[in-house]
C-alpha cells in the first residue's frame, strides 16, 4: 500500500436514517450515506473496488466487495471529489461501517484509500 503525499484521498461520510423504509417492528432499519471523496494527492486517482465491513448492534459482522460504486469508477483528478449516496439495511436501531476504496492512480501504482469507522443509528437509539 502506498502512503505517500502523491496518492492522497480522504473519505468523509454524512449519515441519516430511513424512518420511511424501516419497520422496527420486523428488526428492519434503513439508513442511507453519502460519501464524499477527495484527492489530496498530486496526481489522478481512479477508484477501482471497494469493501465494506458493517457490524450491526448484535456485533454480526457482514463484508461486502465489488467493483467501483453504485456503477462508477470515477477518476479524481488531484483537488477533485467525488460525492455519492447509497444505503444499508441492519437488524439493529445501531450498527457501524467503515472500508477502503481500491486506487489506481495515473503512474498505475495501486494503493487503498481508508474508509473511516462511522456509525448508523436510528435517533434516539444510544440515549
């Protein structure tokens, strides 16, 4: 993994809970996020792959890969971001994720870009 100031992404995420699309009742809660990514580096960067590890409330753990997001491998140019939104569904009022987004930048080295821990709760779930 390259760490270096040329391949620099950082990755902020917003969170909200679906009341809409959720049904407590049925141990059913739907959250959305969105994801912004941006490219401190000094060159390119197009995101390849990702993976996600969501943990819900119950400390069930459920990994999931492919390639891009939702459809796209979108190419960062340096100072540039990318914003997408997409959403999970949890068993629990509560639950966290966090990842990496596979890189390759415009010299083809490959490097991870970290997704940091951040949580999904149903409001008023953690008073």
């Amino acid at each position: 993994m390259n760490t270096s100031s040329s391949h620099a992404i950082t990755v902020k995420v917003d969170t909200r809970y679906l009341r809409e699309q959720s049904d407590p009742s049925a141990s059913r809660y739907a959250f959305a996020y969105t994801v912004n990514i941006h490219n401190e580096g000094a060159v390119s960067a197009q995101l390849i792959d990702r993976k996600w590890v969501i943990t819900d409330g119950n400390g069930e753990v459920q990994e999931v890969e492919g390639p891009g997001v939702v459809g796209e491998q979108p190419v960062l140019e340096p100072g540039a971001s990318h914003t997408y939104s997409s959403g999970c569904l949890l068993p629990t009022p509560v639950g966290t994720m966090q990842g990496s987004y596979g890189m390759r930048s415009e010299d083809q080295t490959e490097f991870r870009a970290e997704i940091p821990l951040f949580r999904l709760a149903q409001p008023n779930a953690l008073n």
